[in-house]
C-alpha cells in the first residue's frame, strides 16, 4: 500500500538578522561613533573603546541608552590622568581601564617595559579609586620596536614577561593583544600564547590585514574568527578593527559616507549567531550548521551555498557538533543534509547519545559544491540532544532539515499547483498538473534513480518498486523541474 506524504514548499530564506540575545564580547575598536552608529551596532555589539579617556562628544552622554559599554584607555604613560578621573566620577557603570597601546611599538604607546612598569600605578591609582578591573598593556608583534638592555622587543609575549618582570606587585586583571593575521588557526595559536599568564585575554584589535584581502576573504575570515572567539573561554572580549574606513586592507563596518548603516561586513558582525546549550528548536525545522549548541574541532567559514551565511568546516573524524530539537510527537520524520564534500565520507546522527544512523556523504568533487542527502529519520517526542558525529574528514555542512515533508527550494515549484492521488488497489499514481509533464523520474532518498519516463499518459506504475521511501520528480515542457513529493510503499 502507497502512503503519500504531501509536500509543503518551503523557502529557505536566511536573514542575519534572525532575534537573538546580545553577544556580550563583541565588540569595536573605533573613534567616530555617532548616535545613529550605536543604534545599528547595539543589537549584537556591546562595548567599544576609542583609544581615550572618555567617548567622543557625539556620544559622552548617551551611550548607555543604547545598552552599550565603554571602556576608557590610558594610551600611555602621559594619559591625562585628571581628565580621565572626571569621566569616571560622571560615568560609575564602568568596569574595566585599559592599559598602554602596543608600548613595544616605537609609532605607538613607544615604552619600555621598565618605563610602562614604572607609569602602571597611574592606572592601578584610578582603577583602585573606582573599583576597576585594569587590562593590561596591549600587545602585538611589532615592526619598528623598542629596545631595552639589548633587547628589541619585536616579540610580544617577550615584553609582557619583562614587564611583569619590572613590574612586581603590580595588579593586573586581563590580558590584551592585538592580532592582524589572515586565517583562523593563525589567531587560536597566536591567543593560546598568552593563556599562559592565566587570566581572561581581550583581543581588542583584530581583523585580516595579510595580502590585502578582498572583501570576501575578510568576510570568510571574520565568520570563523567571530565563531573562535565566542567559544574559547579564555576570550573574554574581543573587538574589530575597525567601525568606517575608506580603504583596504581591513574593512570597515559602517559605510564610510553614511551616518547608522553598516556595510556587508557589519551586518555579518553584528548577527553572528551565539550559541546556547540549553536552545531547543522546534520540529519542524530547517537548523543553519553553525547555529549549533556545542561543538568540538569544526570552524565556520563563509559559504557560496544558494542560502545560509556560514557552513561548518575543517571537519576531522570524531568533530561533533550538538544540538537541541523539541519533537511535538514519536514518529518518523525525514532528516535531509546540505552537504558538499571533496571524496565519499559519512557522518553519525546521534540522539541522546545513543547513534541512531549513519548518513553517507557523496563526493560533490569540491568543498562549495552542494548536494541534498535525505534520509528517513524516527525520532521520540519531547527535547532531544541531536548530535552529527563526523567518522571522516572531507565534507563540510551548510544546514538541515527535520520535517514530515520535503524541503524544495526551486523557484517554479511556486508557479505550479500539483496534486498527486494514490490508488492502493492497484499501485498507481495519478498526476494533475496545469503543465504537460515531459518527464517523470523517480528516486531512493539517497538520490539513484530507481524509474525514468516520458509518461504517455497522467498515470505511474509504480508496482515494480520494493518497500521503502522514494522521491517523486516531475518535469515540465519547458524542462524545469517544478515539484517533488516524497512517499513510502
């Protein structure tokens, strides 16, 4: 006996600008704010600094509307100490006072690790005053570099080691450093430096500068960054270099003429995606990959996939990524992956721990071609971890889809009306369509074509076929394929 399942057309449309909570790490390094500007930021931006002692006149006194938090800096031994302490008397919902700018740079804060050492109870004075966290001095890899006692101090972790040194007794609560390097695996090496002196580090400058990046390089790099930093727990803020700028090789957020808007690479700022443990998604539903609960070994990059933003990458046997779905009933549902992969790999669907199917990934011969591999799925009601277990490397994944229907996303299934009627008794499939149908073709969920013809009339036999789920496809005159219907016989 033939059992339809009618499928409901469903638009995959992914906006950045899906609700969800306030990072509260992201955040801007830039000096030229205006209401406008925060207003655009303050959905997914929480703090910012500008290298001075309070924020720019445009903004000194409503900031805080906007949910925003800024962070004074004394840049370096001659900050205006005074100044400083008149912004903070004003302003009591600061928490935190930011410590020299690149001191072993000689075009920067240009200090000593003595001379920062010996100025840092300046900074630990106001910090004491107003109950502050103090960051220490933010450091980078430098081209024209202090030197002392024979020492040039192009390495950073080389200076912050003398200035802790000298500087003996000293309070420092966080760590800053600067990064300009162009992959993501370059910044999880460069931070992990700095893990060692055990304290929260803030990457309060960083963005792509290598090779004069073009604006889909930086966007790729700033989606697996962003995806970085959320999850490393010892980031425990970070900033991007920097709000409007004219030119490369770093691209500026907000569109450099136009007070409030930001730019393509903002608007992926802004709405990188968080990620809660505790999420359940509701079934139905289509789950972007990178919206995942928890994870472990994959990074996000940039996708060319017709919808989505991200997709998850550089998987290795045994990455997972886990996820929370909340199941309105036991029974089965079809689980399609968007999947592109560079050779045949396979992946684990885990629920609850227990592993419930293996799916294989088709080689789609490149990491950006995509395919749909659907696979019936039974899953128990009620809020269940889901977890994709990879078993090899090789393939990367853009979303899924768990639903009791297909997902289409062809633009002319919207132009057509079909309908499709079983007939039990004798195992044939009636079409009415406003089209002449040229083709029908009907395959497995893995997608081997299992029956092929040009139907001489509106009616399939499909009694040759075994048990099982399959996809119906159907073709028009003018060769678009215009809608698919998946059923069980």
């Amino acid at each position: 006996m033939l059992r339809f399942f009618i499928a409901m057309i469903i638009a995959v449309i992914v906006t950045p600008a899906d609700a969800q909570p306030k990072s509260a790490k992201r955040g801007v390094a830039y000096g030229q704010n205006s209401a406008a500007d925060l207003e655009v930021l303050s959905s997914g931006v929480s703090w910012w600094y500008n290298w001075h002692h309070q924020p720019e006149n445009a903004v000194l006194n409503s900031y805080e509307s906007y949910d925003f938090d800024y962070v004074p800096m004394g840049w370096n031994g001659s900050f205006d100490k005074a100044a400083m302490r008149a912004f903070l008397l004003t302003h009591p919902n600061v928490k935190y006072l930011l410590g020299w700018n690149e001191p072993n740079f000689t075009t920067q804060a240009n200090m000593t690790p003595t001379q920062a050492a010996a100025h840092w109870p300046d900074l630990e004075e106001l910090a004491d005053e107003f109950d502050l966290e103090l960051v220490s001095p933010a450091m980078n890899y430098c081209d024209q570099c202090v030197s002392e006692n024979g020492t040039t101090y192009s390495d950073p972790v080389k200076y912050l080691d003398d200035f802790f040194a000298a500087c003996t007794g000293c309070r420092v609560d966080h760590i800053a450093i600067h990064s300009y390097m162009g992959n993501v695996s370059a910044l999880q090496w460069y931070v992990g430096l700095f893990k060692k002196y055990d304290k929260p580090i803030w990457v309060t400058e960083f963005a792509n500068w290598e090779n004069n990046p073009t604006l889909q390089v930086q966007k790729s790099f700033m989606v697996g960054a962003v995806d970085y930093l959320e999850n490393d727990p010892d980031v425990f803020r970070y900033a991007w270099f920097t709000g409007r700028f004219s030119g490369a090789p770093y691209i500026g957020i907000l569109k450099y003429n136009q007070q409030g808007a930001l730019t393509d690479l903002g608007d992926i700022y802004v709405n990188m995606p968080l990620h809660d443990p505790e999420h359940y998604e509701i079934i139905p539903a289509t789950i972007e990959a990178e919206k995942y609960n928890r994870m472990q070994g994959i990074l996000l990059e940039l996708t060319s996939d017709e919808d989505g933003l991200a997709n998850v990458g550089y998987i290795e046997a045994g990455d997972w990524l886990e996820y929370g779905i909340d199941v309105p009933e036991t029974k089965e549902y079809y689980f399609s992956t968007r999947v592109a992969a560079t050779q045949n790999a396979s992946f684990q669907v885990i629920i609850n721990g227990v592993t419930v199917q293996t799916i294989q990934v088709p080689n789609t011969n490149g990491w950006q071609n995509w395919s749909t591999v659907t696979i019936p799925l039974t899953l128990p009601a009620g809020e269940q971890k889901i977890t994709i277990k990879a078993n090899t490397s090789g393939f990367n994944l853009n979303w899924f889809n768990i639903t009791d229907e297909i997902i289409i996303s062809n633009e002319e299934v919207q132009r057509e009306s079909i309908h499709i009627f079983p007939n039990p008794a004798t195992d044939k499939i009636s079409i009415q369509s406003p089209s002449k149908i040229q083709l029908v073709e009907i395959t497995d969920l893995l997608g081997q074509t299992v029956y092929s013809l040009v139907p001489d009339e509106n009616t399939i036999d499909v009694s040759h076929l075994g048990s099982g789920a399959y996809i119906l496809r159907l073709t028009s005159v003018a060769g678009n394929t215009f809608t698919e219907k998946i059923f069980r016989k």
